[in-house]
C-alpha cells in the first residue's frame, strides 16, 4: 500500500496515576530521520522507542512529542531547596560576625529568597504504560499516511491513463508518420538522381539507416513497460518511493528520446503532453514512502 511521508497524530490515554498525550508529525525526507520529545527522567526509554518507529515507518522526517500529565495534587512536588537555603542562612551568619549587620529573619524574608522552594516534576511514566501508548501512535500517523497515501495513488493511476492515451495515439499515428516522411524523401532523391549521377543504391542504403535512426518503436515498447511496472509497484507493500522515482526518471528518458527523433508536429504535441503529466507524477512521487 502506497503511503505518504507527511501526516499528523494525536493520542491521549488516561491511567490511574494520570494521562500520556502524544503526538507525531512527519514530513518528507531522503531517509529517516527520528526526533523523539519525552517526559524528562524517560530519557532511557528513547532509543528502544526509535528502533519501534523502524517498525512503522521506513522514510520522513518523524517529530514525536510525548507528556505525562498527573492526576494527584499538582503541587505534590514542591520541596525545600534545602542545600540553597543552607547558602543563604551562611552568608548571613557571615554578614552579621563580619559587616555587624543586624537584624531578623522571618519566613517571608526566606520565602523571598531565590530557588528556596523546588519544583520537582513528577513526569515518571512506566514503560507498560508508554510503549502502548506509543504504539497506538504510530499506528495513528501510520492510518492518516496511508489516507494520503491513497489520494497520492489514485492520481497517479490518472495521470498514467492519460498518458498510456498519448501514447496509444503516438503508435497509432508513427505508422503514418513514418511512411509520409520516407515519401517525401525518395521524392527528393529521384529529382536528385535525376539532375546527377549519383548511385541511387547508395542512397537508398542511407535512407534506411536514417528511417532506423528515427524509428521510435523501440521506445514506445520501453515507455508501456515501465508504465506496466510503476503500476505493478504500486501495489507492493514496501517502501516504494525511491524505486517510482527510478521508474519515473527511465520514462522521462524514452519521451524525450521519442520527441528527439520525431519530427511529426501531432506526436511531439503528444510528447510534450505525457512530459507535463510525468512532471507532476514527479512531484507527487517525492512524498511517497
């Protein structure tokens, strides 16, 4: 199944000791590349959950936030900076034997002092609550890729009708072509023949290797064959994008080489439209998996 590299999740999930809320966004890019966010003291967690998205997903740029929010009393993490206020009470022991300073101290003079009271965060997530929920994520970004992914597949099937159309045309048409165009060239080499002696064996030697030299037959079977392979790699369930750029490189190669050698003004109008559409098959194609 074709996916795009671009897409957006979101989860939230309550336990008994609070709720993990998550997110993932992917972009595209050349390989895969793994930014992962977690509750600060799950940091250990991480590269176990990179090798997890390997799973998922094969290529993009993946951003993955994921907080822990606690449903007890929010402020059951305040503590006294007990190392900061020893400092204080020092320095102003000091202050009083040393300068003679005098003077009381209240609870509110301590309160004022800075980084006294401590808030330590309780972001602590056990992993049998974080690998599901992490899971459950990807599994997300993975459905919306795949939405896309869709959309993506279903105008690229488009895009290769019209241009399978053109190119029934030009075959269709080359026949024609070829046989008006090998006419009015032995047309020329009798009134050539007729005003010189030249050897018309020789001639019409060359004008078989010229014929060969635009015959566009070779080309045509080429470009229908790596239609009939993009679609077959449509279907496949690997990471397909890297391969469809290949393919889409090879028929950008025969249309061009087709519209070098024809000189028929009704294929290379055909030419240049199965180059448009493969343009915009390009484009599409640099956001697929």
């Amino acid at each position: 199944m074709l996916k795009s590299m671009t897409g957006f999740a979101k989860i939230e999930m309550d336990y008994n000791e609070g709720r993990i809320i998550g997110e993932a966004r992917s972009l595209n890019n050349r390989y895969l590349e793994v930014n992962i966010k977690l509750p600060r003291t799950d940091y250990p967690y991480e590269q176990r959950l990179r090798e997890f998205v390997k799973r998922y997903i094969k290529r993009g740029k993946i951003d993955i936030t994921v907080k822990w929010e606690r449903t007890n009393n929010p402020y059951s993490g305040l503590k006294i900076n007990e190392n900061a206020l020893k400092q204080y009470m020092e320095l102003i022991d000091t202050l009083k034997q040393n300068f003679g300073v005098r003077g009381s101290i209240s609870i509110d003079t301590v309160l004022n002092f800075k980084d006294i009271i401590a808030f330590e965060e309780n972001n602590t997530v056990s992993e049998e609550a974080l690998t599901p929920a992490f899971e459950n994520l990807l599994i997300k970004l993975n459905e919306e890729r795949a939405r896309e992914g869709e959309l993506i597949a279903a105008d690229l099937k488009q895009r290769l009708q019209k241009i399978t159309a053109d190119l029934i045309a030009i075959e269709k048409r080359w026949p024609r072509s070829i046989q008006n165009h090998e006419k009015k060239l032995k047309e020329k080499i009798v009134e050539l023949t007729k005003a010189s002696t030249i050897d018309e064996v020789r001639i019409l030697q060359e004008l078989a290797i010229y014929m060969e030299r635009v015959d566009i037959a070779e080309e045509i079977v080429r470009l229908k064959g790596h239609i009939e392979n993009f679609k077959n790699t449509l279907h496949s369930s690997e990471s397909i994008g890297r391969k469809l750029d290949f393919i889409i490189q090879e028929m950008v190669r025969e249309t061009n080489t087709i519209g070098s050698k024809s000189n028929d003004l009704s294929i290379n109008e055909r030419v240049i439209q199965i180059k448009v559409e493969i343009e915009k098959m390009r484009e599409q194609v640099q956001n697929v998996e």
